[in-house]
C-alpha cells in the first residue's frame, strides 16, 4: 500500500467539489485521462496538453506521469477516481498513435494519426483567434458524421465517442453553456476521420454591424462626419459576405445569451476553429484495454484469428 | 621566516633578499609563492615596495642607488650596475642582449616588487617581448596558434575543415532526429479551403440541429411531465423564471405552446419557416449528422411527451 501512495502522490489530487454524477440525467459523468507512452518529441506533447484541453472540465489538466508509470498504474487510480477514459499517445518510427479506451476491461480503438495541427498553429493561421478562458468551463458537444450504420467497429466508434463527454438533457440544457464543439467526420473512400474542435459563438441576425460593434465593445463611436444620429443607425453599410450563408444557420434561442442575442430573436451560429486538428485512421480494435482479442484489424492480419476462433467454437458444438 | 617580518625588521629581510638575488629565480619564486600566502603581511610588505617605489622615483633617477640603501649595497648590487650599464648600451649589443634584459628583468623585479609573479619575462610575457623587440626594431609575429612551422597555414586550414565537418555531421543528425520526431506535423493554411469550409457547415448544422431541439424542448416544457419527480424542481424553477419574465416583459408576448406543435399559427413557429427554400428542408430526415447527445432519446415530436403522460 506504500508504494502505491508513493505513486498516487504524482497524480492530481481528487478534487471534492466536482461532480460524479449528472444531476439532472442521473448518469455517471465521464472522466478521462489523457497521458503518453513512451517518450515524445515537443510537438507530440503540445499535442497531448492540447487533447487535455479539449475534454476539459472532466479530465486531469495536470496529470504528472514518470518513466516507470505503466498502464496498471494508471488503472489502480482510475478506479477510485472514476475515470472512465483513456486518450493514449504514443510514436513510432511510422507515425504517432493514438488510442483511445474504456476504463476498467472496455474496448480499445488504436488511430493512426496522419496528421495533425496544434492549436498554437491553428491560432497562427487565423486573422482574428478566439480562445477566451471560459470556453473550457463546460464539456464540448459532440458531432459525428459520415458514420453512418453499417459497420461494426464504425458503430463502436460512434458508441465510444459518445459516450466520451457528459451526455446533456435537452430540457434543461443552458445553452449559454454549450461552448464548444467537438466534429468527427469520416471519409468513406479514404477511410479517414477528420478530427476538428470548433468554438461556437452567437450573433444577432439582422443588425448592422456597426450597432453590433457599438453594443458589444461599448465604445463610443466616431460621428464627426454625420450631421446626425440617425445617419448612424441607419447607414447602409456592406452587407457581410456570409450572411447569405447565414440562412440556414439561424436559430431561435430560447434564452438570453450574453447582451446581443435575446430569447425569440434570431441569431446567427458562427464557428471558429480552436483546438487541434487531427487526420485518423482508424487500425485497430481490441476487446481489453489494450490487450484482448482483436475485433478488427485494418490490415486483416486477424483474418487468421477470426477463422481460428470460428473453429474452435464449432468444435465447442 | 614566517609572518613575523615587520618594519622594524625590514633589515633582516632585505638582507636575506640581498643574498637570494643572486640566487635562481626559482627561490625567487618559491620567496614569491610564500609572500603571496601570508595575508596581512603579504600586503604590509607590497606597502612596503610601494612606498620605497615611490620614494624612489620621486628622488629622481640620479638617486636610484641611494633609495634603495636597503636594497641595493656597494658591493651588493653588482649586477645592478652591470645591467644599468648595458641598458645604455644595449641598441648596439644583440647577443648579450637577452641576457641583459633578463638580468635587467631581474632587477626590475627586484628592485620593484609591487606585482610578484606577473611580468615573468621567461614566463612567457608577449607584452614585455613585445616591447623589447619594438625597441630593437624587429619584427613580431603573432603566433597564437604556436610556434612556426613551414607548413603552418595548411595545417591550420585542415584543422578547420576538420571541426566544420564534425560539426555538420552533428547538426545533420539532429536534423534527421527533429525531422522523424516531427513526422506528421502540418501547420494549416492561412486561407479556408473547401474541405475546411464543408467540415465548418456540417458541424453548424449538428449545432443549429441541437439548438432547434433545445428551443422546442424547453418552449415546450409547460405542462410537461409533472410526474417525473427528478424534473420537478428544475421544472418549477424554470417555471418561475418564465413567469416572471413575462411579468417583466408584458409587450413580448410568447406564444403559448399549449397551442401543441402540430400547425402553429403563426409562421415562425411552424417548423419550416426559413427553410423552404434552402437545401436543408428536411434536415431532420437527414442520414448523416447525428449530434451524439441525449437528443437521440428525445424525438423531436411530442410523442414522448404524450408517453409520460400517460404514466
């Protein structure tokens, strides 16, 4: 028991005051760890702190991890902390891996990563990036497409992607508190999943954009080349380019958001990119967590397993 | 001979100075190396030489001999003299040349002890070699790299090429290292491409989906489901809040959604309304987005709520 103290003492201390269960849907909330295997080159561990952002709040921002932690390690404290997750890293020659599984005996999904973009990166490449800190005080949305029904181990994916963040009731969701999203969309000729996290941001439809600025920023503009107020608020100014796209992407709030979108007003739902962005493949299933059978191996060597199985079991009959 | 030399007794150390002058230089440096051990007496006696040096030379050149009575003796500064004699003849003499200027060194040294040990001329002191040849009118080579050989630049040369090599054979490895540790790192593109631009769309549709839902559901909650317990404080405080929302906002009148969600009257309740025309009319039929979210459990119609209340 002293050794496992002495190991307990590099994690992050369980913090009472969050919450285990949803108190409005009853379900256990999902936490996760994200953590490396192996030792990464800097850019692979801009891009776990990077994943650890993203499933902020449920997850250890500051998990410390040392050479001679292994997975049991990690499982004996997953336990008490219930933590239902793990986000592996991991690199080879070829390229970086990432798995991703289901606490304590759960399936494990393995993803090669083709590529992939840091958020310092995506920041970068932006004229105007948003990250403000508040973003990571509530769970993301999930958005999975591209699936669609048919295979196994697609609908595997899908279950566990799902049921990676907190589920939310529609009935009493603020929607002031869905912040961020999260989209996975898969590719069906190239068998690819594109990885994007996106911030949501809510603009009121049908008001100029120089009231807008003038609400939000509160300064006081410049009127010395009006002769009057009125030239302010009405001057036709040019019509955002995206506003035509806009029209589907209106929605009714049925809540105030902030001071520019009102309840029954409508308002327009704007996208940024923050967050990695990630290129998978995915490789492997397994039954265990990182260890049992395999349900399904990209390359098809298990073709050999799955027909040795079918054998046995009807030899069993 | 310890630290017990002071003024008064300056005497008895000059006089064992006097009989080491002549003695190697190595003594001299072993007296120099002791000197420097003692602390206070090491600098009394630096003092010491100072105020003599000084004295000295405010007695003017002449005087030499007679400032230094300690020193310097009738028969005790032979040398002395021999080397002050040759320093006025030393533009002529090469060969014993050296010799004087050592022995002047010497004297210098001697004569003058402020710094012990620090213009060595047999040490190796460029600066002292240097103005000696100045004086002699010679030339002086810099040879930082040592003693001249005939060959000298080439070798030079290859050392160089040599360290460059290593040094690129190393910067190449690390190179290759970063490269392979980096495998997979793209930075995106300033502008929006099409598959960014599509990927954008499908997430905002997943999101106005769910926003849709949202309003309905929760315009929708009146009247719904009192018998599920768990609800029920959420329930009611969501109730209070409208109410007094209402209170507050009598000309914003909303509709009441008892009216049920079949056929509202007004346009911008129906479900279509700004969708006709657009691509997404039947969005909700759609195969492909799913928001993976409790919404599943949820159909959008009312069916649900009916269920519950029949319970």
């Amino acid at each position: 028991m002293a050794r496992f103290h002495n190991k307990k003492k590099a994690f992050v201390k369980p913090v009472v005051k969050k919450q285990s269960v949803d108190h409005v849907t009853g379900d256990k909330i999902p936490k996760s760890f994200v953590f490396s295997r192996g030792k990464l080159p800097s850019s692979l561990r801009h891009l776990e702190m990077d994943l650890r952002k993203l499933m902020l709040p449920y997850t250890a921002l500051k998990l410390k991890e040392k050479k001679r932690n292994n997975l049991k390690d990690f499982l004996n404290v997953a336990g008490p902390m219930g933590v239902t997750h793990f986000l592996i890293l991991s690199k080879t020659e070829t390229a970086p891996y990432l798995r991703v599984a289901r606490t304590p005996q759960g399936p494990t999904l393995t993803f090669k990563i083709h590529e992939y973009s840091l958020a310092v990166d995506v920041a970068q490449s932006q004229l105007r990036p948003r990250c403000p800190p508040e973003l990571f005080k509530s769970s993301p949305l999930i958005v999975l497409s591209g699936f669609g029904t048919g295979d196994q181990h697609l609908k595997l994916t899908t279950i566990m992607f799902q049921n990676i963040f907190p589920s939310i009731d529609i009935n009493t969701v603020k929607l002031s508190s869905c912040q961020r999203i999260v989209l996975l969309n898969y590719n069906k000729e190239t068998k690819l999943i594109d990885f994007r996290h996106y911030s949501i941001r809510l603009q009121p439809v049908g008001v100029s954009r120089r009231i807008r600025k003038f609400v939000q920023n509160h300064q006081t503009p410049d009127l010395r080349n009006l002769q009057d107020v009125s030239d302010f608020i009405t001057k036709a100014g040019y019509g955002s380019e995206s506003e035509a796209d806009d029209e589907a992407a209106t929605v009714n709030l049925s809540s105030d958001i902030g001071r520019v979108n009102k309840a029954s007003t409508k308002s327009a739902v704007k996208l940024q990119e923050i967050g990695p962005r990630m290129t998978l493949q995915l490789i492997k299933v397994e039954e265990g967590l990182c260890t049992g059978g395999v349900i399904f191996n990209e390359y098809g060597n298990e073709g050999g397993l799955i027909k040795q199985k079918d054998q046995a079991m009807e030899e069993e009959d | 001979m310890d630290t017990a030399i002071h003024l008064p007794e300056k005497i008895e150390g000059i006089k064992k100075r006097k009989s080491r002058r002549s003695k190697d230089r190595k003594e001299r440096k072993r007296v120099k190396i002791f000197s420097g051990t003692g602390g206070k007496v090491k600098i009394d006696k630096k003092m010491k030489k100072l105020f003599r040096k000084r004295a000295r030379e405010y007695n003017s050149d002449d005087d030499d001999d007679e400032a230094n009575p300690e020193v310097g003796e009738a028969n005790t500064r032979p040398l002395e003299e021999f080397s002050v004699g040759n320093s006025s003849e030393e533009e002529g003499i090469d060969g014993s040349d050296p010799d004087a200027v050592e022995e002047k060194g010497d004297s210098e040294d001697e004569g003058d002890r402020t710094q012990p040990g620090i213009t060595k001329f047999t040490e190796g002191c460029r600066a002292f070699r240097v103005a000696f040849m100045k004086i002699t009118k010679t030339n002086v080579s810099d040879n930082s790299l040592g003693p001249v050989l005939s060959a000298q630049k080439r070798l030079i040369a290859k050392k160089l090429a040599e360290e460059e090599a290593e040094w690129k054979s190393k910067g190449d490895a690390k190179k290759e290292k970063h490269l392979v540790g980096e495998k997979g790192h793209v930075k995106p593109a300033n502008f929006l491409d099409s598959r960014e631009k599509f990927l954008i769309s499908v997430a905002t549709k997943g999101v106005v989906k769910l926003f849709n839902a949202v309003n309905k559901a929760q315009n929708a909650q009146k009247g719904l489901n009192p018998s599920r317990f768990k609800d029920a404080k959420a329930l009611g405080k969501r109730q209070k809040e409208a109410f007094f929302s209402e209170l507050r906002k009598p000309s914003q009148a909303v509709d009441p959604p008892a009216k049920g969600d079949d056929g509202p009257a007004w346009a911008p309740l129906r479900d279509s309304y700004m969708l006709t025309s657009s691509k997404l009319k039947d969005w909700d039929k759609m195969p492909e987005t799913t928001v993976g979210n409790d919404m599943d459990g949820i159909p959008l119609d009312s069916s649900s709520d009916s269920s519950s209340d029949d319970d």
